[in-house]
C-alpha cells in the first residue's frame, strides 16, 4: 500500500472512530467533575495528525465532531467542531518530528477551547468553570487521554507514522 493510500484511508478510519466513541464515552464519567465525561474521542484527531500529518489531524477533528454532533445531536459536539480542528492540526505540528508525548499535548488546547466556547455561549457557567474542581477535573482528563495518545502512538508507529506529512 502506498504512502498516500495509507494516509486516506487512516485519515477515514481515525475520523470515523470519533463519533463512534463520542457514543461510548457517555459511559465513562470525570471522576472529579460531577456531569462530565472523559471525552477519549479527542485521542482520534491528535493521533490522525500525529501518524498522517496537519490537514489529515484537522480534518479528523472537525468532520470528527462534526458527525458526532449529527450523530447524537449535541450541541457540544458542534462547538466542538473549531476546537478538535485547530487541535488535530497542532498535533499534526508539534508530532512531526515523531515525538508522540509532544503531539498530546494539542489535547490541552482542546480543552481550552472547548471551555471558552462553552462559557461563551453560555452552555457552561463561568462560576463552573473557574472552580478548582473543574481544572483538576480537565487537567485528570487530559492526562488521561494524554498518555493513550502516547501509548497508541508508540504501538502504531511502525505501521502508521508518515514521514511524508499532509
């Protein structure tokens, strides 16, 4: 299989798993944060930018969310189409080099950007999200999701990672 070939067709399967386990993460709840979930979908658009490259992580992002926001009909997963792009792309960025750790760490940008927005248009209450509980919360997800980004990246590498980057 080609270069090219594996980079579409891994694109289309990483882009197809977020919506798939925005439907089995509901399941799976924030330990410190009552209501929340441990969103493990983000981990999809920060590996697609990690093995394919920028375009191929934003792409998984934002048509990621994108679908799952049809999917479920959440609006948080629509708000959520913006932040998961720029996220994926910036994995795609900092993994170039092939460092997994420094790819997962575009999961931080995630999380900002989706608190802002939901802040912003008021889907989450400022006083919520200034709370202590609620940074560590994020901060326990993030680590979370950070460390199967870096697990999953280490076992694929071989079969995945692109050194021509799109």
């Amino acid at each position: 299989m080609s270069p090219v070939q594996r980079r579409r067709i891994g694109t289309v399967v990483l882009t197809v798993l977020y919506p798939v386990f925005a439907l089995l993460v509901h399941r799976i709840p924030n330990p410190v944060v009552p209501g929340a979930v441990v969103a493990l979908n983000m981990v999809f658009p920060v590996l697609a930018g990690f093995f394919f490259g920028p375009c191929s992580g934003a792409l998984a992002g934002g048509l990621g969310a994108g679908l799952a926001a049809l999917v479920q009909g959440s609006l948080f997963d629509g708000l959520a189409v913006l932040p998961h792009a720029l996220m994926g792309g910036l994995a795609g960025r900092l993994g170039s080099r092939g460092s997994e750790m420094k790819a997962s760490l575009s999961l931080l940008l995630g999380h900002v950007l989706n608190l802002l927005f939901f802040v912003r248009l008021g889907l989450l209450p400022g006083a919520v999200a200034v709370r202590p509980d609620t940074g560590l919360g994020l901060l326990t997800e993030c680590l979370v999701e950070m460390m199967a980004v870096v697990l999953l990246g280490m076992a694929l590498r071989k079969s995945l990672f692109c050194d021509e980057r799109w």
